[in-house]
C-alpha cells in the first residue's frame, strides 16, 4: 500500500544567483501573455479552471478544452481508481544515482538524479525536483512517469526522497513532516549550486505537494524557484484529518500508519531513551496517522497536540503569500485530500495561481486519458505543458534583459565617447 502514500548545504543568496532566475514574475507573464485563447481552446464544462492567473496559464494547457473522459469501470468508484493506480500502474524502468545530502542539523535526505543525465544534458537544462507524498519516493510509479517525461523532454530531473523514504538513511531522532520545509530549502539552494545556470521548478504529491505550496508561501521573495506544480494537495490537514477516519478511509489510515511505524521501527534505536512528551512505544505501535503523529511527529516539531501541528502545517494558509507561478491540480472525489479543504478563494485572488479540479480521479490516481489504464496519469501531460511554457517565458525575459543589458551598456560607451 506504500504506493499509494499521501506521500550540509550552504544557504544561498540571491546575489550568487544566475541573471535567469533574477527575472520577475511579471516578466514571465508579459512575455507570455500575447498568446491568445481561441474559442475551441477554452476549458471543456467537465473541469473546473479558476485562478488569478487563469488567463496567463490557460493559453498553455493544450488538453483541457477536451472532456476530462475517466476510464470505464476503474475510476467508477474513488476507492477503486485510487488503488488500481497505487498498485496496477506500470513502473518505468528507469536508472538513477543516489546523492545523499547532509543537512544542517545532521539529517540526511537522499536526492536520486538520472543517471548519465550530467552526459546527456547541457548545464543550463531546466531543472525539475520531485517530491513525493508520505512514505513515498523515486519507486513511486507517478514518480517514475513523470520523471520519463520530463527526462524525454530534455529536463534535469531529480527526487527528494524525505528522511527516512525511499531508503533514504536516517541520521538524527527526527524525520520529517508537514510543517518542516528547511530540508525542502537546503536541496533547493543545492541544486541551485550545483546547476547555476539552470532554471528550477519543482513538482510535489499530496504531503509533498502541502510541504511545497508552505515553502513557497514562507519563502515568497527568497524562492529559487521558477514555478511549481501541486497534486492532491490536503491543503487543511484538520478537514484532512476529519475524512481520515471516515468509512473505506480508515484502510487508508491504517496503511499508511504501517509504513510509517516500519520507517520507525528501521530506526528504532536512534529514539531510544527520548525524554520529555514522546511515546515511543505508542509510535512503534501506531494504528493510525494521527496516534504516530501524536506520540512523535508533533513533539519532535515543538507542537503542543496533534490538531496544533495540523492546524499549523496546513498549506492553504501559504497560497496567499506565493509570488511563484503554482499550478494546482485536484480531483473532485480525492478520498485524501478532500475538496471543500481547497482554498478557492486565495486561489482566485492570486495573480500566480491557477487552480484545476477534475469530477473524478481519487487520490494520484487520474485513470484517464490516452495512456489509461495502466499508463502516466492524465494530468502528466497536463503539468508538462505547463513548466514548458513558463520555461519558454523564462528563456525569453531572460533574452530580453539581457538585450537591455547590452543596450545600457552600449549608450553607456558613446556617452563616454561623446564626453
């Protein structure tokens, strides 16, 4: 059931920075918006389009005038899509090299690159991170398809695989959780060393997708990011919560609460004789997300109940603060990440954000499309349209300052002449 998770770098000043990722927000939609929308281009009534940004972004999503068209039988029940998709989807095979950061507190994170990308691919290739939802990782099968597909687009693609998931080792009496983005910060600033001349954008599933949409609402003027895209996203992780314990829900529940408590037990030792709240006997045996979250997540993090650190570490507080340019993609039926938990409102307001919600799709499931059932989900192509188009906007605003550039520095040198 682990498929169907909710799933020492230096910091970074924006001085040290390469001039593309110092091009405004605005530049990008300037640059963007002569595109028009023609008739047949606009959103099919099946799928819900809103957004502050709706007619920037819209222009670029190539598939959405057409019928969201569900595959038959499969995605008939949410419950049924949702662990079809978990458990039948294919795997692309795909080779990776491991690179394990260590953190600033001493924690270790493991990022999987594609290896022979550095061969393959030249320096300024964009960059794409992935990060996965709870318990997941680069094994993930809706990892692995869009990795392929970026990867095949000539993308640099590398997986955050969180403390603790995708094997990744743990090294301190802490794992990770949805209010902590400093190790989301830390890969972020170092692969943006590592590739300076590299546009970044990242994608994030379900608690992946709440730990990104935080770190872009927190960090909105000191973000390395060129854009974003959040899948499934439980946006209120108290409403979250509330439907986690509801009916076929609770199987759910109790799974992902194994994958935790195996992460847990894998790493036993690191826990032993902690003081103060914790309840590491309660952890090791948690039945639910929420008795884990009680007896370590909350006090490991400083929170003084479970709803405090639900409350706290929910992302639809962020989305007003973010100034990146974020795609949001929702099922309607997702059993997870319920809809009346999405923030419609700030979504609208915001000039950077636009908002998709599909009638069906369950929680990463979206068996639909061309490829269904057993390939890439149907918003794959979907979300690479979108990082295309704002990397095309990039590349021109880029163009463009630098034109400016040359012409300053031009009408600078005849002045001098003419003095």
């Amino acid at each position: 059931m682990a498929r169907a998770s909710i799933s020492s770098a230096a910091s970074l000043t924006s001085s040290s920075l390469h001039i593309r990722r110092l091009v405004p927000v605005s530049a990008v939609h300037a640059t963007n918006a002569s595109v028009a929308m023609p008739e047949d281009r606009r959103p099919h009534p099946s799928i819900e389009v809103v957004g502050g940004a709706r007619d920037s972004f819209l222009p670029a999503l190539k598939t959405l005038h057409r019928p969201y068209d569900a595959y038959p039988i499969i995605a008939w029940n949410r419950h049924v899509e949702t662990i079809f998709a978990a458990f039948f989807r294919s795997l692309p095979n795909v080779r990776l090299r491991r690179e394990c950061l260590r953190t600033k507190d001493n924690g270790t994170v493991a990022l999987d690159w594609v290896s022979g990308d550095d061969r393959r691919l030249p320096s300024d290739s964009p960059l794409l991170i992935l990060l996965p939802g709870l318990t997941g990782g680069s094994q993930d099968t809706y990892v692995r398809h869009m990795l392929l597909r970026a990867t095949n687009n000539g993308w640099r693609v590398v997986v955050f695989n969180s403390r603790g998931c995708g094997d990744s080792p743990v090294t301190t009496p802490q794992f990770y959780s949805a209010s902590f983005i400093e190790d989301l910060c830390e890969v972020v600033a170092h692969v943006g060393t590592k590739y300076p001349n590299a546009n970044l954008y990242a994608i994030g599933w379900s608690l992946g997708a709440n730990i990104l949409v935080r770190y872009l609402g927190q960090e909105p003027h000191n973000c390395l990011l060129s854009g974003a895209v959040s899948l499934c996203n439980p946006f209120n992780l108290l409403i979250a919560d509330e439907d986690f314990h509801k009916g076929f829900n609770n199987v759910y529940d109790k799974a992902l609460a194994n994958s935790l408590c195996k992460i847990f037990k894998k790493h036993a030792l690191l826990f032993e004789d902690m003081g103060g709240e914790y309840d590491i006997q309660a952890t090791a045996n948690a039945k639910s997300v929420r008795e884990f979250d009680e007896g370590l997540t909350r006090v490991s993090f400083g929170f003084k109940s479970v709803d405090d650190y639900y409350s706290n570490s929910s992302s639809s507080d962020s989305i007003k603060h973010v100034r990146t340019p974020l795609l949001c993609i929702q099922a309607a039926n997702d059993p997870i990440a319920p809809a009346r938990g999405i923030p419609r409102k700030d979504i609208q307001e915001n000039p950077n954000c636009l908002l998709i919600v599909t009638p069906k799709g369950g929680h990463l499931g979206w068996v639909a499309g061309s490829e269904a059932p057993l390939g890439a989900p149907w918003t794959d192509p979907l979300v690479m349209d979108f990082l295309e188009y704002l990397e095309r906007g990039r590349s021109r605003a880029t163009a463009s300052c630098s034109d400016l550039d040359g012409a300053k520095k031009n009408e600078e040198g005849l002045h001098q002449l003419e003095v």
